[in-house]
C-alpha cells in the first residue's frame, strides 16, 4: 500500500511531455491543475477590484519613516516578468516541476484573498503605486494601480514560492536573491508596509506545505 501510494506520489516526476500525453491519470492530473489555477486567477481578479473599493485602515510604518519613497515600478516589473519567463524556460522542462507549481500558487492565490478579506488596509500615505500594466489590465482597473491589495506582498510571496520548488541549486539561490530583492524594492517604494513583506515568505513556505502534502 505504502509502495503504491509513493508511486503514485511520483506520476508526474520522471515524465517528459509526451510520456505525460500518453498517461490518462497523469493528464487527467494536469489538466484539474490547470483548471483550478485559472479559475482562481478569475476569482482573484473579481476579488482585486472588490479589494479596491473597500475602505480599509492604514498605519505609520517605522521602516518607511526612515527614508523617502523610491519608484521603482520598471525594475520591479522587468524582474518579475523575466522570472516568469525563466520560469517556464526551466520549469517547462519536467511537467512535474511545472505542475506543482502551479498547484502551489494556486493555494499561495486563496491564502492571499483570505489574508485580504480578513486585513483590509488602506495603503501607506507615502506610497508611490507600483506600476503593472499587465496585472492592471487582468484586474479591469483601466489605468489605475492596484493600490490595495496590500497584506501580503504577491511580487514577494510569488517568487518565494517559485524558489521553494526550484528543482535546481542555482536556481534556488537566484529566486531567493530576486525574493529579497523585490521585496525590499517594493517597501523602498513605500507600497507595501514591511509587514506585509515579512509575512510573505511565511505565506509562500505554507502554500508550498499544503502541495507537499496534497500531490
């Protein structure tokens, strides 16, 4: 039984695209990943503008107290989009690695918009909006940044996430440097408060636990 469930744990580990094709279980797999991770991008974009209009509260953050904001949007967003593309250019490779991932930012998605719901906050009074022209037309929020989607940091949490599941060493080391990098980007700007960072690793380690233990 113990033998059966450990293989059954590793359908997708040691297939190649086409072995994955050919497995009817392992596409059926593949193909609910998918589905559930679009349906909750779907969900998260309806929830982002609900999160927009909602009035919230904000508070002093002593991190920003002691430096003026930053922008910092393009670089930002030139990170972030290259780690997307790195991404499916290593990830793609074993349909496994991709799978799970994804099976993991779709947890890191619900866990977000539970952290929202619960914390609704105001952004800093400081803060210069980060500009994502892409995330901005997937929200339907025109030409406004998202400004409130705030508790905890998504640019952060998702490249945590990406790192914890990295299949390779170096390419843990770059999507750990990239996670700090962009998170204290993004409080050097003033859009998140640093709790909203701090927490994000946490939320990203537990998302990763939940796949864990749910393949």
């Amino acid at each position: 039984m113990k033998t059966a469930k450990i293989e059954s744990i590793r359908i997708l580990v040691v297939m190649t695209w086409a072995e994955l094709l050919r497995n009817r279980r392992a596409l059926l797999v593949a193909t609910l990943t998918l589905i559930a991770l679009l349906a909750s991008l779907y969900s998260y974009t309806t929830f982002l503008h609900w999160v927009e209009l909602r009035p919230g509260f904000a508070f002093v953050d002593p991190i920003h107290s002691l430096f003026k904001p930053v922008d910092l949007s393009w670089p930002v967003f030139i990170i972030l989009y290259a780690a997307i593309i790195t991404i499916f250019a290593t990830f793609g490779r074993n349909p496994e690695h991709l799978f799970v991932l994804m099976r993991g930012y779709t947890f890191l998605i619900a866990l977000r918009m539970i952290s929202m719901a619960l914390l609704p906050l105001d952004p800093p009074a400081t803060m210069i909006p980060l500009v994502d022209p892409i995330v901005q037309a997937a929200a339907g929020n025109g030409s406004s940044p998202l400004s409130r989607d705030l508790f905890f940091s998504g640019h952060t949490s998702f490249l945590c996430l990406v790192a914890l599941y990295a299949p390779y060493k170096p390419l843990k080391i770059l999507f750990f440097a990239l996670t700090i990098l962009v998170g204290i980007s993004v409080i050097v700007q003033h859009v998140h408060y640093s709790v909203d960072v701090l927490i994000a690793p946490m939320a990203a380690w537990f998302a990763y636990s939940l796949t864990k233990t749910t393949l």
